[in-house]
C-alpha cells in the first residue's frame, strides 16, 4: 500500500476531475458556452503525453550511457502510453473543434503540427520494428528518440506562437489562463492535470513490467 499511495491518489484525482468536469459549474462564455468543460479533458492528454515522451527521452540518453536494456525497455514503453494519450489528446480536441471552430480540422498550425508529431513518434515505432539486431535497433531509436523531442516541442509550442493560430496562447490570441481560467475551473483542471500523468505513469510501469516479464521468460527459453 506504501508503494501504491500515488497510484490511488492518480485514480482518485481523475474520477474527481471526470465527475467535477461534468456537473460542475463553468463560467459562461461566448462561443465556447458548456464545451469549456473539454478543458478538464483535452489539454490533461497533452500534459500527459509530454511527460511520458520527457521520460521516454531520459531513459534514452541512460541507454546510450548503460547500454542496459531495461532503460531501452522503459524509453519504448513510455512512447507506447504517451501515444495512448496523444490519440486521446487529438479526438478529444476534433470534438471540441468541430463544435467551437466549427470543422473537426481546420487548417491550423498547431493542429498540424500535432499531426505531424505524432506521425513522427509513430515512425520511431516503426524504426524499431524495422530493425531485427536489439542493440543496434536499441541505439538508433535512442538517437532518434533524442531528436525527436525538441522537435516536437518545436511543433506544438514555438512555431504556433509565431504565426496565426486559432489556438488560445498562439498567434496573439490569450491564453485560457488569460480568458477563461478562474477560482470554479482553475483547481478541477489542474487536479485533472495531475491526475491523468500519474496514471500515465502508471500505465507506463505495468507495460514496462510485462516487458521485463517477456525478456527474461525469453532468456530462459
């Protein structure tokens, strides 16, 4: 129980964002009006997604240092979940793009960058796959995984902000901090926030641990 107190506190911090997120009262916008509530949703799979690719890039640079495979383990795994939450992160957002802007996927930067991201860690999936020898295989994905990163940061935060943008925070628009954010969403958000990267993470270890699992019955065999 000692070891699992955040994984409960993860479970417990999302059901209260889910139930909050959906009964709750939210300040009444223009334009916006009851889908503000995807706030609690659609940006949390963001957060989440950037930090099991943070920890996916750390554990690469430890396996360029170790050469162990458990750290190459780790870095894939935390790919595969962030990819999880990046699909949730896009569905999420056609949602509220087609009810706010209209279309499901108007031509945006940050939309497109988006795409573009994660056809790029998908591609790092593939990579893998496509090679056979583990260390080697090991090695250019990490080098890949490495890059991969700061370009996607690029993609989705820098080149936004300097361009038009429908996105709040991009293109000269406010950000949701400077529009919509007060005391009645500010607290459910951020325990939303909290809460969907500590189940990430968790999701991240049960899959790195059937990973280890897999590895060893295989050096046995």
């Amino acid at each position: 129980m000692k070891k699992s107190w955040w994984k409960i506190l993860g479970l417990v911090m999302v059901a209260i964002s889910i139930v909050a997120g959906l009964l709750g009262p939210v300040p009444v916008l223009p334009i916006l009006h009851e889908t503000i509530r995807n706030i609690y949703f659609h940006v949390p799979m963001w957060f989440a997604m950037i930090i099991l690719y943070l920890i996916s890039v750390i554990y690469s640079i430890k396996y360029l240092n170790s050469g162990k495979v458990e750290h190459d383990l780790m870095a894939v795994e935390a790919v595969n979940t962030g990819i999880i939450f990046c699909a949730m992160g896009l569905c999420t957002g056609m949602l509220w793009a087609n009810i706010t802007w209209g279309e499901p996927w108007p031509n945006d930067p940050k939309l497109n960058g988006s795409a573009i991201a994660t056809l790029m860690y998908l591609a790092y999936l593939v990579l893998r796959n496509a090679l056979e020898e583990e260390q080697k295989r090991a090695k250019i994905s990490a080098i890949y995984n490495i890059f991969a990163f700061p370009v996607m940061v690029v993609l989705l935060y820098i080149l936004p902000k300097m361009t038009d943008s429908l996105h709040p925070g991009s293109g000269g628009n406010g950000t949701f901090s400077d529009l919509d954010m007060n005391d009645q969403i500010r607290p459910i958000f951020y325990t939303a926030v909290i809460g969907w990267i500590l189940i990430g993470t968790w999701i991240c270890s049960l899959r790195y641990r059937m990973r280890l699992i897999e590895l060893k019955r295989n050096q046995i065999d």
